[in-house]
C-alpha cells in the first residue's frame, strides 16, 4: 500500500509540472482531471488505514509511557524556543493574529526558513502571487537544504481540499504547516461566524489525529482591538480550539507578540519584538519587572 501511495505522490507532482506548461485549455482540464482523481485515490488509502478504535485505560496509559517524548520542533527563534521550552509539540495548532501589517507574515516565513534548515515543511499561501512570495523567500532561504525542504501550495483554498493535503504531507513525514491565511479559506458555509468555526474545528482535528503542527495567520477583530480586548475576528469557537494563541500587536512603542492561552505549557507570556538590521525578527521576553532576558 506504501507503494501505490509513493507511486501516485510522483505521478501527482508530473502531473503538476505538465499544468504549469501547457497552453491548451482542453489539456489542461485533462490533465487537472487526472490529477484530481489521482489525489482521491491517496486520501482513499489513508481513510482506509485510519482505525480509531477505543481502547482501555490500561491501554492508553502503557501505550503512551512507552511512547518517546512528543516532539517539538525549534522556531530557530532564540527568546521564542525559550518560552515554548525548546518548541512546539506536534498536535499544535496556532493562530497568530494581527492587525494589517504587524507582521504576522513576515514572522511566519522566518519560522518557516528555520524549520526548513532541518525538516520538511509547507506554506499554503493566499496572500501573496508567485513573483511576491518568491522574491520574500529568496532572502530568507540561504542553503539548498532550505530551499528544498520548503514546499509552497497556493492553489489548494477549500478547508476540505487544505485538510487532505495536510493528510496527505503527513503520511509522507511532513509536520510543519503555516497557512497564510484564515480569511481566504474556502468553505460551503457562507456566514462568517460558522465559516471560521468550521475551518478551526477541522484544523484542530487534523492536528491531533496526524500530529502535525499548524500556524494559522488570522486578524484581530478591530472592535475587541480598540477595547483593550484580544480576540479573533469573527470570534466563536476559533479560541476554543486554538492550543496556541499569539497576537502581534503595536502598543504605540513597541510591537509585543502576546500569547492569551497557550494548552502546550499551561502559560501565557509577553514579548517584545524587534527587527534587526537585516529584518530578522528578535524577541525579548518581558518579567514583570517590565525587564528582558
């Protein structure tokens, strides 16, 4: 089964190559069409792998003792692997908020570029065209181990589309996500407030079930950002579901990146957030003495 499902990952990724060169309309919906069912055969095998059965607590006690530490994977971002304490667990999912410009994906792709010095990782990118996203990585990944490990998808917008992807890329080993962002997911329901729900629902299951982690880029919702108040734009159950929760902000000095809940270490923090000479982003963890480590 492993090798059906590597077979038809190499004839997704020749098929990919061939859409992006051709210029006959008619092939290209060929080719598309045989790309997609391609790609539900793949989910096809991971459905039919998953079993979730229960088990007793006996069981799940002993089997996870014998289990290795869960996994954390370094930011390569000095004060933040220090409050995350050596990075974050698989089975996260993150929201990082802010308002317009804050640089929420700014720090995403530095994130990204560190992870990718040493694992696979993927951006699902909505926000920025070839020539703009290219241009801002060109500058961040340095090595080809870097260049190669980083995987972009600007195409796949549908919250069900994104979370076979995600299955998908977690069969092959992938752990990493960042998706940039919340605001331009797809989904059937047309009303904002269920829209979100859904999409951080699913994304909070996906987490768990593959244990992966995702940094989902989000805004602040403008209201509860003029009362003093952090929250999610379009509210509901996006903070319920949320492990991790930053919110970049500007506080007329300083940009702070805050963290509001954080079910990793059952801690919240404040640091402050600089920008280097070469725009590598150094963050700074405030004590309550108002003093930085």
């Amino acid at each position: 089964m492993q090798d059906r499902f590597s077979e038809l990952d190499d004839k997704c990724k020749s098929l990919l190559f061939e859409i992006d060169r051709a210029t006959d309309y008619k092939i290209i919906a060929d080719l598309k069409r045989e790309f997609h069912t391609i790609k539900l055969e793949m989910i096809d095998i991971i459905t039919k792998e998953d079993k979730n059965h229960g088990v007793t607590a006996r069981e799940l006690i002993t089997s996870v003792k014998s289990r290795k530490k869960v996994p954390r994977y370094a930011t390569g971002l000095k004060g933040l692997d220090f409050v995350l304490r050596d990075g974050i667990e698989v089975g996260t999912l993150i929201q990082l908020a802010g308002q317009s410009f804050a640089g929420k994906t700014h720090m995403a792709l530095e994130l990204l570029s560190n992870i990718a010095g040493y694992s696979e990782c993927v951006l699902f990118n909505f926000e920025m065209g070839d020539a703009r996203i290219s241009t801002r990585l060109d500058k961040l990944l340095v090595t080809d181990t870097q260049l190669d490990n980083l995987i972009i998808d600007s195409r796949t917008r549908n919250i069900d589309m994104l979370i076979n992807e995600i299955k998908i890329y977690a069969k092959k080993g992938v752990k990493f996500f960042v998706i940039d962002s919340k605001m331009k997911i797809e989904s059937k329901e047309k009303d904002d407030f269920k829209r979100f729900s859904e999409i951080t629902s699913k994304l909070s299951r996906v987490c768990q079930e593959n244990e992966v982690i995702i940094i989902l880029i989000n805004q602040i919702s403008e209201e509860d950002l003029k009362s003093g108040r952090l929250s999610f734009k379009g509210s509901g159950d996006q903070m319920y579901d949320t492990d991790i929760a930053w919110f970049l902000v500007n506080d007329g000095e300083n940009r702070k990146l805050i963290c509001s809940k954080n079910r990793q270490d059952e801690y919240g923090y404040i640091m402050t957030s600089y920008l280097d000479l070469d725009t590598n982003t150094l963050l700074f963890v405030e004590d309550k003495k108002g003093t930085n480590e």
